[in-house]
C-alpha cells in the first residue's frame, strides 16, 4: 500500500460479487439507505461541489440508457448504484440547483472518495456503451450482475469490463528526469512518459521499450511504485521509476512533439510555479505524484 493519495482510487466500496442476483440487486435498490448518483452523457449531475444523489426508486420510469441502473456496490451498509438518463432536462430536473459536469472537471474539487466512485461509474458506463455486441458472435449481448458483466444469449460468452494496462516512468539520469509533451497537448505542458503494455511482456519489459520507442534512450533497473485507476475511459496507470544510460533524444515525432532533461531544482520550481519551463501535470495524475515522488527523495 502506497502512502501516495492517488486521484481516482481509495473508493470504499465492497464490490459485492456474490450479492448480485436479480433477487437480491431489488432488495438493495429498495433499501432505505440506497443512493444512486446521476449521469447524462459521461457527465455527472454536482450540487454544492459534490455529486448530487438520490434514492434509486426515485428514478424508476426515468428513460436510461444501456445497461439501466449499475450496481456499484456497498459502503457499509449502503447500497450505490449509479443512473445514466438518456434526457439532460430529466436530469437536471431531478433536484434543484444541480448541474452536470464532466469528471475531468470534478478532478480537482470533488471529495476523493466521491471521486473514485465517480470513477468507476464512468469507466463501467464507457465499456458497456462500446461492448454492446458480442466479440465472438456478433449478436447483442445482456447486462448481467448489476452491469458488472454482460452475457451473449446466442453463444453463451461471458464479456468482462476492459481494464487496460499503462506504463508511466520517470526516466531520470543523476539529478535529471525526462518529460515530453503530446502533439495536441496545451503550450509548455510536459509530463512522463507513458505507453501501453503490450501483449506477452512484462510491466518492466514495456518500460524499457516504450522509452527506446518513444526518445531512443535505453534505461534500466525499471521498478514499479505505485498504480492508478484513470477513467479515461479505463486504464489502470502503473507508475514507475528507471534508470537511463544515454542521454541523447531521438524523438518518434508520431507519439511525442517534444522531449526535454529537467533538473530537480526546475521540477521543484515548476511545483512552486517560481518557474514557467513546462507546465506541471496536474495534481489528480499519477504523473504529478511521480515526480512529487522523485523530487522528495
Ligand atoms: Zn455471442
């Protein structure tokens, strides 16, 4: 366990896996102490800077989109399930003063553990909005198990929810580190590098080939530190640490625009805002918690 708070994780759910029969996911929506938080779009209905909730029977009749209600699972003894309503009026008029907003907005503000709830809703929702048919068939599948899984009634496949995994790495050299910045990223934003974990490597393995791929530097000693949940829509961001033995850029001009050394004294400058060389990553990605990380130790 990191002693790192991380954006988007520390959610305090028991998932609940065993409770989820049809049976059983009617008793926890009519449970007195259920709550349902409300999406229309990706976007998340706020009141007051939190997310606004309500009791899942409150909704029933709203119009909602595939898969209908989703079972997050329990905190404590409370129900929470999470509702995408087709209509932004019917959202909007279901409580007073709400708004909705997109969680890249909510990053910042939200309460952590609303955050990660919001999370996981989000990424739940995004994989159920593109894995509506069935890989192997073709044919339609069916929510199953609270939205946790769904099922192909034609070929009898089980679908499970997409995590895929990211490698991100502070590549330092002494009291140096490496950042680059996205083509389409805002003006002087810079941030470690990061790639997908391909098929038949390790976390390691990917480390040190998507930094060969990306800048033509070779590192080593790569060790892993700590991990995210980002809902973007839902990959799991392993951090870590390497080592580089050269120091030359090679940039991949299709992947990055720029690659930079920075100093720990620019990093922490850059922490300060005393120095405008880059644009830090923001405080909610694992990168900011990366190089916090290197510039502390
Ligand atoms: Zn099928």
């Amino acid at each position: 366990m990191s002693e790192t708070a991380m954006a988007f994780a520390g959610a305090p759910l028991d998932l609940a896996e065993n409770q989820r029969s049809t049976e059983q996911l009617t008793a926890f929506s009519k449970a007195r102490k259920a709550q349902a938080l409300i999406m229309h779009h990706g976007q998340f209905l706020t009141k007051n800077g939190t997310l606004a909730t309500l009791p899942p029977m409150k909704l029933v009749g709203k119009h909602l989109y595939d898969p209908g209600p989703l079972f997050l699972g329990l905190d404590g003894n409370i129900p929470l399930f999470a509702f995408s309503l087709a209509q932004e009026d019917e959202a909007l008029d279901l409580v007073n003063g709400t708004a909705l907003e997109p969680i890249r907005n909510l990053a910042l503000t939200l309460p952590p553990k609303e955050l990660a709830l919001a999370g996981r809703a989000k990424s739940l929702f995004d994989w159920h909005r593109a894995h509506k048919f069935c890989a192997m068939c073709g044919k339609e599948s069916q929510v199953q198990n609270g939205g946790v899984t769904r099922k192909c009634p034609s070929c009898n496949t089980d679908h499970f929810p997409r995590v895929n995994p990211v490698v991100i790495m502070l590549v330092a050299n002494g009291d140096n580190c490496l950042l680059g910045r996205g083509p389409e990223w805002p003006e002087g934003a810079y941030s470690c590098l990061a790639g997908f974990v391909s098929s038949g490597e390790t976390v390691e393995e990917a480390c040190v080939r998507e930094v060969f791929e990306e800048v033509g530097i070779h590192v080593q000693n790569p060790t892993y530190k700590f991990s995210q949940p980002w809902p973007f829509p839902s990959q799991l961001m392993m951090g870590l640490f390497c080592e580089a033995t050269t120091t030359e850029i090679t940039l991949d001009k299709k992947e990055l625009a720029d690659a930079i050394w920075v100093s720990k004294d620019t990093v922490r400058a850059a922490f300060d805002g005393t120095d405008t060389t880059f644009l830090c990553p923001p405080p909610f990605t694992i990168a900011h918690q990366l190089l916090k990380k290197w510039i502390e130790a």
